[in-house]
C-alpha cells in the first residue's frame, strides 16, 4: 500500500485505508494489545495517509481531484485522522469535504456525476457515502456539518433517494436510462443508517428494512450494528 501503484491502483489504495482505518479504530483501544506492534501499526497507518493525501493533492484540474474519488480520500484520510489523532489530516478531509458541498446543485445533483450518463445515478449514491460518514464523524467529535452550505448534502441525498424509487429525474438530466454498477444492495445504501438515526425520514426506512443489515467495509463494516436506529411501523 505504501509503493508505486497504477491509477486504479491508487483509487483501491484510498478505500483499502478507510476499511483499514475504521477496523483498526474498534481494537485500537483494546488493552492486550502489544504497545510496540500498535505503534508499528499506527506508523503504517500514517505513511498511508500522507500518501494518499499527497495524491490527492496533486493534479487538481483532473476530474479523480473533484469527483467522488476525492470524496472518497477525503473520508478515508478523516477516518485515519481519528485513528492517529491527527489534526492536520483531519482538517484536509473536512477542506474536501466542504469543497464537495460547493459542487452539489441547487437540484441537489453533482455536475461530474451527472456526466456518467446512463451511470449517473450510481454515482451519486456512491458519492454520497463517504460525505454522510465525513458529516457523521465532524458532528460526533463537534463539529456540525450535515448543514453546511444551506444544506446541500440534505439536497444530495433527497434527490438521491427520490430516484431510488423513480430515475426518471436522472433519464431526463442525461439524455440516458439509468442503470447500475452491479446490483442495487446494502452495501451502496449503508450510509442510510447513520443518516437516518440522524435525520430520520420516512422514504429511507422501505430501503435499510429491505436491505438490513446494511454493511460496508470502507465506511465501517456492519452500519446497521453501530448506527441502526429502531424505526417502529
């Protein structure tokens, strides 16, 4: 993780730290674990991050420095950030962060995404994982970003989550039918849970009940385990 990678590569490298990061956090306070193979490991953790940052630091004017492989770095640094305590990471995730709410419409769309054509829809639900988990993460170590930008990420996953039912917005946006990278499954709707105990809102609870329990690897594993909230009849 720490070499020389291709371009993909380097987009595998930054989900691989989120996953890494957030398992690494559950035991990271466990008291048999050794001290010097801990430290060893938080080492590890923190070379990858600066690459990654650095990474994304770079090569601005490239589409992967805006689009949702930004949002992703931006998650997968904050995640490590909280790992190592590190002040400096964290801060460069919460910058994208808010870079990332600028790009999203008045319409709630994000313009890169949309230039995915018959995909565009996909994106925007991949996009929005990793901005729901930033937004989680800032509000629990207090600082209140589900709101920023006269709530743009509210506008994201409203639009987001009306298309799950009906892509007709997206067909007409694109000029394309919409269709999926895979499968529609618990794994691309994970950040539901934490949104929803957040902000509970009746048109999500038809998708986490579908789909419980709603796990993700690079945004923390099990969701429904550490975010579900009860959402009754």
């Amino acid at each position: 993780m720490l070499g020389k990678a291709s371009e993909q590569g380097a987009y595998v490298r930054k989900w691989a730290l989120a996953t890494v990061a957030t398992s690494y956090l559950k035991v990271r306070d466990e008291q048999a674990l050794e001290g010097g193979k801990k430290a060893a490991v938080e080492r590890w953790i923190s070379r990858w991050t600066k690459i990654v940052r650095e990474n994304y630091s770079t090569g601005l004017r490239r589409e992967s420095r805006r689009n949702n492989h930004l949002y992703w770095a931006a998650w997968s640094v904050s995640a490590a950030a909280v790992v190592l305590n590190d002040h400096k990471s964290f801060q460069w995730g919460l910058d994208r962060y808010r870079f990332a709410l600028e790009q999203i419409q008045e319409d709630g769309t994000l313009p890169l995404e949309l230039k995915r054509k018959s995909k565009a829809l996909h994106y925007h639900i991949f996009s929005i994982a990793p901005l729901i988990l930033i937004a989680e993460t800032g509000t629990r170590n207090g600082i209140p970003l589900y709101d920023g930008r006269g709530g743009a990420l509210h506008r994201l996953a409203r639009r987001s989550i009306e298309a799950l039912d009906d892509p007709i917005f997206f067909q007409r946006a694109t000029g394309h039918v919409q269709d999926w990278v895979g499968e529609l499954s618990g794994d691309k709707l994970a950040w539901m849970e934490p949104y929803y105990a957040r902000h509970p809102q009746g048109n999500l609870k038809k998708w986490i009940r579908r789909f419980r329990p709603l796990k993700n690897p690079r945004l923390g594993g099990d969701l429904t385990l550490l975010y579900g909230a009860p959402m009754g009849e």
